[in-house]
C-alpha cells in the first residue's frame, strides 16, 4: 500500500468511527427506505471513489515524475563523468557554510 491509499484509508476508517459514533443503530436499513436520501448518499459515494482512483492515479504519476528526474541526474552524473567534464564529488572541495565554520 503507497503513502497515498494509507492516508485514504485512514480518512475513510475515520469517518466510518465517527458515523458509527454518533448514528442511531438502525440507521442503515432506515436509510434504505428514504428514496431521495439514499440517491444521494450513493451519489457522494460514488464521487468519493472517483476522487480516490484520480489521487491514487495522479499519485502514481507523481512517482513516475520522480523516478524520471532521479533516472536524468543519474544519466547527467554518468554521461559528464565518462566525458571528463566535470570531477567526482569526490575529488571536489567540499565548502562549508560559515556558520558551521565559525562553531
């Protein structure tokens, strides 16, 4: 499960503690009964999921993106280094900020 389902489950589990809290037993099949409610409960429903598949998905973009730019510096890294353009992190001096200098 990605960061994103763990924080959307949470809320879900949250809401349903809270509903079971603070609703009369009963409520559900009552419900049921009440035609234009339930309409819209399934309604809210419904939009529920299809905003939890479009952040599930937009999350998985998300991931890609980073992945890309993480795979670019690397190619960067790799393609300056085998030119000999630029030293290695290594050979270069390393600066320290003048606070940390001054302690």
């Amino acid at each position: 499960m990605n960061p994103v389902e763990r924080v959307l489950e949470g809320e879900l589990v949250g809401l349903l503690d809270r509903l079971a809290e603070s609703l009369p037993q009963g409520m559900s099949t009552a419900v049921a009964t009440q035609g234009a409610i339930r309409a819209r409960l399934d309604e809210a429903d419904a939009r529920l999921s299809e905003i939890r598949a479009a952040l599930l998905a937009d999350y998985g973009r998300w991931r890609r993106a980073l992945e890309d730019v993480e795979n670019l510096w690397a190619l960067a890294s790799w393609s300056l280094l085998e030119s000999g353009d630029v030293r290695s992190a290594a050979q270069e001096p390393v600066e320290q900020p003048a606070a940390l200098v001054a302690a």
